[in-house]
C-alpha cells in the first residue's frame, strides 16, 4: 500500500497559475491573510479606510495613518512583483529537496542576488515560525555536525569547518514520525543543550539519546531522559530506538548535497530549519502556501544586510506581534494562531550594530 502522506495529489503548477497567476489575485489573497476580519488601522484599530488613486496605499478615515498591504512584513519595499513571490513562494515549499538559488533565478527570470535575497527571506520565515513551537512527547535525539576537515587540517569533532547542530524528532506512541527541529548549536556541551532544550523542547517530554553525557541536561527543561548507549559504528544506526532520527538526517544531508553542492557555514540554521518547515506540514501540501504566506505578513522586514550576518548576531530575536490577528481559515483549519504580546522582544548579540541596523528600517521594538 502506498503513503497516503507521499503520494498525496499535492498542489501542481497549473492550479497555482489558477489560483495566483495575477497580481490582482495576489494582492487579494494577501489582503485577506493579513486581515481576515476586514482592514484594521495600526494607529487607530479603525475599520473605515479608503485606497489612495496616486499610491497603492491603504488610508485610515479616522486618523489618516497611510500604510500599503506590504508594509512592516517580510515582503516591505519589494519592487518584484507579487506573482514572482508567489511564484517562488510555491517552489520552495513543493520542492521535497528544497531548490537552489541558482535554479529559482532560472524560475523567475530575476537575477541570481535577487533570487537569493528572496530565498533567503523566506527561509527566515520558516525559521522563526518553527522556532516558536516545541517537539512534545517522544522524541529522538542526536548529535551531528556538518562540513569535513580542510585538507591536512584538524580532523575530528575539533575540526574548524564543522559546524555542530541537534537533530530531533518527536514520534507518536505508534512510531511514526510526527514533527522536528534542527538547530545549530555552539557546542556539545550541558549548558548550550539545556538552553537548546528550553527552548525547543516541551516539558514533561520523553527524550531517547545515545550515550552523550550533555544530553542528560535536557532533565533541565524538565523532560524525562533515556539514555541508550550505541557503542558507535554501522549497527548503531540500525536500532529502532533512533530510526526515525537516523531517516531525517540523512535525507537532510543527502538534499543539501544534492540540492546546494555547498553552503556557508553561518546560513545553516536556514537551511536546516527550510527542511524541517516543509516536513513539519508535509500532510497537506496543497496549504503550505497560503500557511508560508500568512506567517510571511507576519515577519518584519529583513533587509540585505541582515540576511549577510551570521546566523549567530541575530538567532536571539525573538518576534512576537503585537497585534491579535484572528486566524484565517484555510481548506483543513490547519493553520494555528500565532502568539501575540505587547512589544516585540530583541535580545542581540551584536547589540550595537544590530540596533542601528534596526532602528534605520524602523522595525525595533515594534509589532508587525
């Protein structure tokens, strides 16, 4: 019997083209994600608004605050048109293998920077939306590292062009895979694996890992701890205890082989987290695109200079709207609502950089 999951009908090209093949059917399709209850006034939280003639620009009757249906998200001061962001938005998340930026720039006909910049953007969507949920139950646990030893250089876990990353995947109590989470981490040490689980993790969850003594710091965030120790060598990855674990990294790296050839080290965390989006919602492909969308108009800008930085200067902010936005609803109510707060909260490493970067694109300390 075939999988139901894989060999689902999916969402094809030609009913993309359907549903969003003009910038009409673009900018309606946005508007209706952003507001699901009609425009709502930033400033004012006034419903009445009128469209300007001169600009495509959104004008509140009440307080007159202007604001197009782009403004403060992912897609702010784009000059592409929004069927290319369609476009490539339903490319990266029906590739199973992910697609390379050099391939999208053929796709949409813009230049390899722009592709890039658009790839890149989305990815950070993805990123920031998985990293507000945590794996529940249990979940499978190891450690891994991407990259090799340069030639006559150190060779090992202290090898420079390793980057260590956890890999963890939760499963129901039949076994099956259900959702996961791939983050880089500065080391395999208590400290960073308790911070790693903190975060990432739900309490009260059953954790399975190898014989990594940092694993046990997992208890930190209160979960339980299995420890099994695999002895190393071919038949560890062969126990049931870490197949599914096993499955999800070797598909990982055997896709950004395959898909990438290479990558730099301090963009990995958005190519381990495009990976686990598209899996995490793998059971309904054909909403994987209004769910990209919705979560896109909820992501302040990030400009080019931001998606250079290492993942390390800006992996500590952490965005939450501070508008309660109702949640639309979509062909299976798939969609979850978003948390929402008062302010959004920066903690940045490289502060004072990060600030006035920041502060010039006007997004710090506000919501979306």
């Amino acid at each position: 019997m075939k999988n139901q999951v894989q060999f689902q009908k999916g969402y094809s090209l030609i009913e993309f083209m359907k549903d969003y093949g003009t910038e009409d059917q673009c900018r309606k399709a946005l508007f209706l994600w952003r507001w699901p209850q009609g425009y709502k006034c930033p400033e004012c939280e006034g419903r009445s608004y009128c469209t300007l003639k001169a600009r495509a620009v959104f004008q509140c009757n009440r307080c007159h605050h202007q604001q197009s249906l782009i403004s403060g998200t992912i897609f702010s001061a784009t000059k592409l048109p929004l069927t290319t962001w369609f476009l490539a938005i339903h490319l990266i998340t029906q590739a199973k293998t992910g697609i390379a930026a050099l391939a999208l720039q053929r796709q949409l006909g813009v230049c390899y920077n722009t592709a890039w910049s658009i790839k890149h953007k989305l990815m950070q969507v993805m990123k920031e939306r998985d990293d507000s949920k945590v794996l529940t139950g249990i979940i499978q646990l190891d450690d891994v590292y991407w990259g090799g030893e340069h030639h006559g250089g150190k060779r090992g876990r202290g090898s420079p062009n390793k980057t260590p990353f956890v890999a963890a995947v939760s499963v129901n109590d039949k076994g099956h895979p259900i959702s996961m989470n791939m983050n880089v981490v500065e080391g395999f040490r208590s400290k960073e694996i308790a911070r790693w689980a903190k975060r990432h993790l739900s309490p009260n969850s059953e954790v399975v890992s190898d014989g990594l003594a940092c694993f046990s710091a997992v208890k930190e965030a209160g979960c339980q701890h299995t420890r099994i120790v695999t002895g190393g060598g071919p038949d560890c990855v062969s126990l049931q205890s870490f197949t599914w674990v096993n499955t999800m990294i070797g598909n990982v790296k055997r896709s950004i082989n395959g898909t990438y050839h290479a990558i730099d080290h301090k963009h990995l965390p958005r190519y381990l987290a495009e990976f686990c989006y598209r899996f995490n919602r793998r059971f309904v492909l054909e909403d994987m695109l209004p769910r990209l969308c919705y979560v896109a108009l909820q992501t302040p800008p990030m400009p080019m200079r931001l998606l250079k930085m290492a993942d390390t200067h800006i992996r500590h902010i952490y965005i939450r709207s501070s508008i309660s936005t109702p949640t639309p609803t979509f062909k299976n109510n798939s969609i979850p609502s978003l948390p929402t707060s008062a302010a959004a909260k920066y903690q940045i490493d490289n502060t004072l950089y990060l600030y006035k970067v920041l502060k010039i694109n006007n997004f710090l300390f506000r919501g979306y």
